[in-house]
C-alpha cells in the first residue's frame, strides 16, 4: 500500500521554519516588531536564556533569535508554543510594549500649588500629578494625588464631599478625621479608604505639623473643585 498524508503521525512538536514573507523588507512589520519585543521582554524578566526558552517552546535557537528580531512571520503554532513556555495568554505576546504610556514625575517640593475647600485654613494643597482616564484618554477615571500639609489650628475645619473615591495615607503628625457619623485617629502609617459621596474632613488637628497624601479616583464624567 502506497502512504497517504492522512498515514503521518500527528506531532504538537514545532518545525524549524516559519512561514517566508512575502512582503518587501520596507513594507510596515509592526505586528512582528511588536512580537519580538513582547517575546524578548517575557524572557529576561524570567531570567531564561534564548537556548532555555527555545528549548521549552520546541524552537531552535536560530529561529527564536529571528522571531525576537522580527526578521520572519511567526506560524500561529510557535506563538501558543511560545505563550505556553512563557507561561501567559496567547493576547499577551501581541500588545504593543512600544506604545507610549503616561507618565508623570514630581521632584520633591516641586508640586502645583492648588486651592482647594481648605485654603482658606491654611491647608497647603500640592498636586502630585494628573491622570485622566486609561492610558491618559478621557474615557476612564481621572486620578488625583495630592500632598495635603496642615500647620495650623482652627475653631472649624472644612468638610468634603465628592463622586469618586478617596484614599488618605498619614505622613507626619497626629489628627481626628471624621467620615459621615465615624471619627478615625490618623497616624502616621494610618490609612483610610472612603466613598467621597460620604460628608468628610478633619475636626481635631492633635499635632501639627500634619501632612497626609490623598489621592482620589474621580468619574470621567465628575466635575469637582
């Protein structure tokens, strides 16, 4: 009897070449460029050499160092090959690390001055910084961090309320800080996480100076002071 293709024995090993493109070198290879980097990245955050994860993926070192490279098309094959041994989804391997991303880096002392409900109390407000929405689009939550200083003492003190959430984290100082009925003892170290919708503020100032970083998660639809 003459084999067929259909008498071959089925194998998951990987063959040692990917598919020949057939685009010219100038045409646009972003999804290959973009692989390799994701490739490459996973790997030496793992600490794997090119022969360690070639080896677990069933890849020769040759053709790992092209797919790295992006000097060749990779079959849909080696990338689930390629995600196993790195131990992620296969979606991982194709998001673009190269995509520029919102950063923001305040110098000590360096942040914007801002008024805010507590001004007038001499409360010192500086932003650390402005996020808004994922990836710094307008389409997700605004997020504000600010460094509140207190030095002095008042017969009253202002009280807050806001769409969004709020986390206060105590730095220096000791003060009473009241949400809705509950009054809470701040500390250094302490922290409070609160629904801003909730009535909030400080009512006792027990050692001052005070400094606590509040950093608040805003809707994208919220307006706020």
């Amino acid at each position: 009897m003459i084999p067929t293709d259909t008498d071959a024995p089925v194998t998951d090993s990987v063959p040692d070449h990917e598919i020949t493109d057939p685009r010219p070198a100038t045409e646009d290879r972003s999804i290959e460029v973009g692989l390799g980097h994701r490739v490459r990245a996973l790997r030496t955050s793992r600490g794997m050499s090119v022969a360690a994860l070639s080896e677990r993926a069933g890849l020769s070192k040759a053709m790992l160092s092209k797919i790295e490279n992006a000097q060749t098309s990779c079959s849909l094959t080696s990338v689930a090959h390629l995600a196993a041994a790195l131990d992620v989804p296969v979606a991982t391997l194709f998001r673009d690390s190269q995509v520029e991303r919102p950063v923001a880096y305040t110098p000590a002392g360096k942040g914007t001055l801002i008024n805010g409900r507590g001004t007038r109390h001499n409360h010192i407000y500086e932003l650390l910084g402005s996020f808004r929405g994922h990836g710094g689009t307008a389409s997700g939550p605004h997020l504000e961090p600010v460094l509140v200083t207190l030095n002095d003492r008042s017969e009253t003190y202002p009280r807050f309320q806001h769409p969004g959430t709020e986390v206060l984290y105590m730095l220096d100082g000791d003060m009473t800080y009241r949400y809705q009925e509950t009054d809470y003892r701040m500390q250094p170290g302490d922290a409070l996480l609160l629904d801003g919708e909730g009535v909030h503020g400080p009512t006792e100032l027990n050692e001052l100076p005070i400094r606590f970083l509040a950093i608040t998660a805003y809707p994208a639809d919220a307006t706020h002071d």
